[in-house]
C-alpha cells in the first residue's frame, strides 16, 4: 500500500455555502490527465490556476470495489452514457483525476505514424517525435510508467499472448503507469492500494501545492466572451452536491449522511472565474458540448465533428481451467499486427478485466442463458479489438449536438457503416483464432443473440450474422476530437498551439483536440500533448 497524498486545499461542492467570485491567471475546465499536467506545470512556472471539475474528489478509502456503487459515482452519465441510439456504449471516467481515476493503467506515446498524418493533413508540423519525446520522458519518469514483466500477465492476457504467438501474431509486452502494484485488477473502480499514479496522486497534488486552487463538483456551463467576441472574459459553473465522493469521512465521522443519500443536484450556487487564459481539459464529448452550450464563434461548423471512439468488440472464449479475468493487472499484452489494412480499417488488440457487473452488461442473452454464462464467469476471458478509426478518407466520425435541459444533456452521433462492419468482422474471426489457439473450449460473439463458435471450422460463421447497429455490442472507452486541432480553420477548431482559432485566449489541452484516433490507448498521449502546449502557453506568458 502507498501512502495517501490529499490534494490540499482542495475545495468540495457541499463546502462552497454562498455564490464565488473567483480570479486568476489561468482557469482550467475538467482535471484529468490534460488538466492537471496543465495545472502542475503553470503553477509551478508561478501562474495563479483556478481548476474547476465537474465530478467529485475520489480518494483510496472511498474505494471499496462495489461496481454498484463506483460505476455510477466515476463514470460520466452514472454509466449510462451511450450513442443517441444506443449502439454504442461509452465508459469515459468522471471525477478529480478525469479517465485516470479509472482507466486500466495502459500507457503508450503517441504512434510515429499517428503524428506523420497529422503533420501532413493537418498542417501540425510542431507534432515530432523530437518535440514531444522529452515531455514523455519526464511523464514517464514522473508516473513511474514501465514495462510489465511477464509474470505479470494473468491468465485473461496470456490467452493473448499465447495464442498470438502460435499464430504468428505480433505481440508485445505492454506499459503502465503503477507503482508497486497489488494486481487486485480493480482498477476500473478506483485503485485501492494507492498504486496507480492517476492525476489525484500525482499532478494534481503538485499543482496545488504550488498554490493552484482545485474545486471539485463544479460544472462549468458557460464560457461568457467579451463584447468584441474575441476574448473569453468569465467561466460561469454550477455547484453539484456531489454523488459517493467523501463518504469514507463522513462514516468516520459518523455522519449519517451516507453516499446513497446524495445524487449530484444542482446546489443553487454558482462559481464564476474570471482569468486572463482559458482552457478546455473536459475531455472529447465534454469540450465540444462546452464550446456548444456557450454559442462560440465556429463559423465552419467544426465543432463536435470527427470525433472518435476506437469502437470496439469483443469475443468470449470458455476455458477448462480457471481464468479468473477479474484478477490479475487489467492489461498487460496487446497486439499491433492489424493496425494497419491498406483501404480498411484497422484494429488492435487488447484484454479487458471482466468485474462482474461489466461482464453481465456485456455478455449478450438474457434470463437462464445469461444466468449460465454469469455462473461461468471464472472460467471466460474476453478479448477486444479497437479500431483505428479517423485514417480513412471517406470516414467523418461522431458527432456532438445538444439535447434539451438548457444543454446540459447532450447527444453523441456515431454512425456504424459496412467499413466498421467490415473490420469487427474480420478482427471477431481474429480473435476467435487467437483463443482456439490458446485452448478455448467455445468461444462466443456479442452479437444478439450471441453466435457460439465450437471448433474453429465454425470461424466463418461470423460472416453470415447480419450486423447492424444494435445487433452487436459494441463499446468505447478512448473518446477521441471534437475540437480537433488543425492549422487551417476551415478543418479545424483549434490551430497548431492548440490555441482556438477565433478566440485568442481559449486553449483546448485534452483528447478532443487529435485529429484522428491514436490507434493506441491515449492517456500518455493526451499528457504528452498538453505539456508540450502549456510550455508553449507558459513562454506566451499565460496571457492568452
Ligand atoms: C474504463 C476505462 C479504461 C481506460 N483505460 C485506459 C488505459 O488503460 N490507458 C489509456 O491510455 N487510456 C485509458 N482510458 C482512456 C483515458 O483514461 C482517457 O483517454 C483520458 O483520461 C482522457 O483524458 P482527457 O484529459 O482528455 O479527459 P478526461 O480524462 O475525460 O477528463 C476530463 C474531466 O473533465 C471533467 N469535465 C468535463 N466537462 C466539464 C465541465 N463542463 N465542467 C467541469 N468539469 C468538466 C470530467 O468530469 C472529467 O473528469 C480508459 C478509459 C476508461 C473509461
Ligand atoms: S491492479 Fe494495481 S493499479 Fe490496478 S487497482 Fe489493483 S493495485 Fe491498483
């Protein structure tokens, strides 16, 4: 077990009592993994950061490995979030320390390839290797981010890895930002042991140590420019009475007032923050639907487009022996070998950790069927395919819009077409190879209902399932653009320094702004991006 590191001074929704006027030099929206490089690097360079969070400040002891109760109090929608015709389910973390509270510890830098295509489409010519490589060296060094060693992989991951490499299969060892990891493989609930080093523990403390002022539960509704419409004077955010976060406090306290009595109400109060630069860290989905709600100049209507999800299916293979995929380092393997199909979509692959909440959402049938495939959880492992979705010239992506609630609620459009069909196809058939190869006795599709594969002669059924959108489940956790980053305004809503392309002190540090997927999972990368950018905010002198 690590030590706690509380972020000091940091202020909750049920503590701010009355309307605040706040000022600063730099006031940041959403502290995940963009945020809160950003808050750490400007603080410590002597700027004065407000941050503002929607979610709540979630710290070890509120961790106690109930999905019942961690999904709906670090996932954004309470869990729920999904494509307006729900055929896509989202997980995108919701709290201080954004995706990093949650997510499964993964760590890569951005591909080669990834940055060529967004110096020759794009026109990001600052986005070398040579310029970002330092910035992950010292994230790297900072989030203790390493190679896993092979007995590391659990039994989930070497069905990867194993049958990958009877097959000929490009495999690797992967990344991850932990320090002395327990392997309890509950990281999607909030990390017990203090061992992943997500922004709570790491730069956000840094921040405020350096004087930044962090207020959880504070959504901010509105960016307000002034009369000239060039500028961004105020951010105006709601206060929420927050949902779970310090429970463990208040029972220690005997307070009577347990998590299940709170649910993220408005408060009344409002937090207003006027500051010389602005910027956006909400997260793709989020950052958009900001820019929207507050009605911004976006005369090329590039605001939510080419948004990306790296959609991604999945197949369930039944072992003889015990799998236990819910123990174990989430994530230790993953395979590139089909990252790359001329003309076609791309896909690579990973192991998810199957807690037993999320694999009775995933897994497909319903009643005594889904009973039987629950009661044979410890012996199922799941493999996923992530599509590289953003190359092709034809795609155009997701997109967000507005629904009701002042804007508050919001819609995100991501039309499933044949080119997607196409590769969930081709990688389900992949991944059924893979675990036939490892010793699966069955290996099932999401498909609804699921296809069961009992030999691998049954592999090309696949090809005769229709597929359309809800006939196959499909998720996200990697959202992706929004507010892509290019340096003609016409195709983009930020330019090169990630600066707005009509507001002169906005700025955009988080995933919305790529321009394609990654093709690899995105936190170093969304880190990486947004200290290269605040050094560039920094020698600009925070002004904006
Ligand atoms: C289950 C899961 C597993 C994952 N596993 C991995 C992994 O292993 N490796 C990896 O690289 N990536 C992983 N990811 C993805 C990764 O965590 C995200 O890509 C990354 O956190 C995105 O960073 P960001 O700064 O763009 O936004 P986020 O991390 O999403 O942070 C944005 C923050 O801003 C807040 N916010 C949004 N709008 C507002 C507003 N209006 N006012 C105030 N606050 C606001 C949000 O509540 C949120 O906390 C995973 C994600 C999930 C959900
Ligand atoms: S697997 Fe490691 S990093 Fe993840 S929750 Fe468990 S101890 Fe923390």
């Amino acid at each position: 077990m690590n030590p706690d590191r509380p972020i000091p001074n940091i202020t909750r929704g049920v503590e701010i009592t009355t309307d605040l006027d706040l000022s600063c030099d730099v006031c940041i929206v959403g502290s995940g993994p963009g945020g809160s490089i950003a808050a750490a690097k400007l603080a410590a360079a002597g700027a004065k950061v407000v941050v503002l969070e929607e979610g709540g400040y979630f710290v070890r002891k509120d961790f106690d490995l109930q999905e019942a109760r961690a999904i709906p109090s670090l996932y954004q929608e309470y869990g729920n979030r999904a494509t307006e015709d729900l055929s896509i389910t989202i997980l995108q973390g919701r709290g201080i320390g954004g995706g990093t509270l949650v997510n499964w510890t993964t760590s890569y830098r951005t591909p080669d390839v990834t940055l060529s295509r967004w110096r020759s489409d794009f026109g990001l010519s600052a986005f070398t290797p040579e310029n970002l490589n330092p910035h992950w060296d010292e994230i790297e060094r900072r989030l203790s981010i390493h190679e896993v060693t092979p007995d590391e992989i659990n039994e989930n991951n070497r069905v990867l890895w194993d049958g990958a490499r009877k097959l000929g299969y490009g495999v690797e060892l992967l990344k991850r930002n932990v320090n002395r990891c327990a392997h309890t493989g509950f990281c999607g609930l909030g990390c017990p042991t203090n061992a992943k080093q997500a922004m709570y523990l790491t730069y956000l403390p840094d921040a405020a140590e350096k004087g930044a002022r962090i207020y959880a539960n504070c959504r901010v509704l509105r960016l307000l420019a002034d009369a000239g419409g060039k500028r961004i004077e105020s951010a105006e955010a709601e206060v929420l009475e927050g949902m779970g976060d310090g429970a463990h406090e208040r029972s220690e306290r005997s307070d009577r007032t347990d998590r299940s009595e709170r649910s993220d109400r408005a408060t009344g109060r409002r937090v207003v923050v006027k500051a010389k630069a602005f910027v956006l860290s909400g997260g793709a989905i989020n950052t958009p639907a900001l820019l929207l709600r507050s009605a911004l100049p976006d005369p090329h209507g590039r605001v939510g487009k080419r948004t990306w999800l790296h959609p991604v299916v999945a197949t369930i293979a039944r072992f003889a022996k015990r799998i236990d995929p819910f123990y174990g380092a989430p994530q230790s393997v993953a395979s590139h070998h089909f990252a790359e199909r001329p003309g076609k979509l791309g896909y690579f692959l990973e192991t998810p950790p199957l807690q037993p909440m999320l694999a009775s959402i995933a897994l497909a049938g319903s009643g005594p069927e889904h009973r039987r495939r629950m009661e044979q959880l410890p012996r199922l492992n799941a493999v996923i395919a992530l599509l590289r979705d953003g190359f092709l010239d034809q795609e155009e992506g997701g997109t967000i819009a507005l629904r009701g609630d002042r804007g508050r609620r919001l819609a995100v459009r991501y039309p499933l077409t044949e080119l997607h069909f196409e590769a969930m196809r081709e990688a389900m058939k992949t991944m059924a190879r893979i675990q036939f190869a490892a010793g699966a006795l069955e290996v099932s599709t999401l498909h609804q209902p699921a296809l069961a594969l009992r030999t691998p002669r049954d592999i090309d059924l696949i090809d005769r399932r229709p597929m359309a959108p809800n006939r196959v489940g499909v998720f996200t956790a990697h959202q992706m653009g929004g507010c892509g980053a290019s340096s003609e305004p016409t195709k983009g809503v930020v330019n090169g320094d990630l600066r707005h392309h009509h507001l002169e002190n906005l700025f955009v540090f988080d995933g919305s702004v790529f321009p394609t997927s990654l093709g690899v999972n995105p936190q170093e990368s969304v880190l990486g991006v947004s200290s290269w950018a605040t050094d560039r905010l920094i020698a600009a002198g925070w002004k904006g």
